[in-house]
C-alpha cells in the first residue's frame, strides 16, 4: 500500500465513494480482506500459514485499533467517552477508559460483538471468559506478565509477540492501509475485526472458533492500553 495513487487504490477509493451513502462501513470492508489476503501472505512458509500466529497478530492490531480510534475521537473533539493514563510500577504509562471499552468490548459493533456472533454463527457456542480476561489484563499492568497472552493448551506458541506483532506491522501496514482506503476512524477496530471473522469461518476446521476467540481477545485486550513509541 506504499502507492497511494497506484490505479488500484484509486479504483478501490473510488468504488468506497460510490458506496458509502448505501453501505458506510464500504471502507472497513474492503480494507479488511487487504488486511487478511496481506498478513496471511506474510506468514505463509512451506508449511502454510501458523493460525494461531495469525489470530495472535490480528488480535493486537484490533486492540491497538480500539485505542487508536479512540484516541482520534478525542482529540477530534469527541468528549462522550474518556480516556485515563495510568502509572505502571515498571515505569511506562498505559491508557484505560470506556473509550477505548467501547470498540473493543461494548459497543454493537464491538471487536468482542464480532467474535461472540461469528463463534455462535460457525456452531461453537463456547465463548472465552471476556471478564477473567479483563481482570487478568488489569492486574498485570506494570509487570513482567502484562502483553503475555494466556493462551489455549496445544495451542500455545506464536511466532511474534502481541507487542511485536505491533512494532512490525501497525504503522507500516494497518496505519498506511486504513489511511490510504480512507478508513474513519471509528472503524479502524471493524476493519480488524471483519479480518478476524472471515479468518475464523476459514480455519474453523483447524482452529475452534471459541479457541480463535480466545487467542485474539487475550492479545487484543493488553495491546488497547499499551502507549507505543512513534
């Protein structure tokens, strides 16, 4: 997506105009399949595609879109949700709120909304403990445990860090995809998540999708707070 004004992207710009009075998440969706055809291609190796890796990864980039489109919001003037910086014991600051909440957890169109339809919708009707993650994610601020997702037994090792996964691909990829379609910004977190849900239906044979739930929550969770160096 280095090409802003590659003939793609501006067929692709011009496809969301026309769209967009009739469908206003035009954008997030076809930023979404980019998203999923480009991080799939990344990880792919002789053996295919890690799709635990892959939940892992996409689940930092929605939580980090969660915090980002809320931190858009207020510094657009929005002042219905708030933001607070929180002290750690280790020095570094982490952002909390119902702001950032509300993508990533309460609102209808919610990162956690996506995933709970989307495992009901595949036939899993097991769902993660969404508060134990929270809790989990609050009681580790400041430690050597916060970023480390807990994840499913056999189903515990990713090829990148929630936080790497962030370094390596936010402002490169997500940020220059999201703005180069045009994105808004409160629809960073949908277009990780319709990313996140067309994943799960693919690997629903490989990956349960309550487990894929789980994996993505339990990064999507700690990536929202934390403050990344530009």
């Amino acid at each position: 997506m280095k090409e802003e004004n590659s003939p793609a992207l501006v067929a692709l710009r011009r496809q969301i105009r026309e769209q967009e009075k009739e469908n206003p998440h035009i954008a997030a969706q076809i930023a979404s399949r980019i998203l999923l055809d480009k991080l799939l291609a990344l990880l792919k190796d002789d053996s295919g595609v890690h799709v635990e890796s892959a939940f892992a990864m996409l689940g930092a980039l929605a939580g980090y879109a969660c915090q980002q489109s809320a931190v858009y919001a207020l510094a657009h003037g929005d002042n219905s949700h708030t933001v607070m910086v929180v002290d750690g014991a280790d020095g570094k600051q982490y952002l909390f709120g119902d702001a950032i909440n509300q993508p990533l957890a309460e609102a209808p169109l919610s990162l956690w909304a996506l995933l709970a339809g989307q495992t009901q919708h595949l036939g899993d009707h097991e769902l993660p403990d969404l508060d134990a993650i929270f809790a989990h994610v609050t009681q580790s601020v400041g430690t050597p445990e916060f970023g480390k997702p807990r994840l499913p037994p056999g189903h515990d090792e990713i090829r990148f860090t929630p936080q790497e996964s962030l370094e390596l691909l936010w402002q490169p990829f997500v940020a220059s995809l999201l703005q180069a379609l045009e994105v808004p910004a409160a629809d960073w977190p949908l277009a990780c998540g319709l990313a996140i849900q067309e994943l799960m239906a693919q690997g629903k044979d490989v990956l349960a999708p309550h487990l894929a739930a789980t994996i993505v929550m339990e990064c999507a969770v700690p990536m929202s707070k934390i403050v990344m160096k530009n």
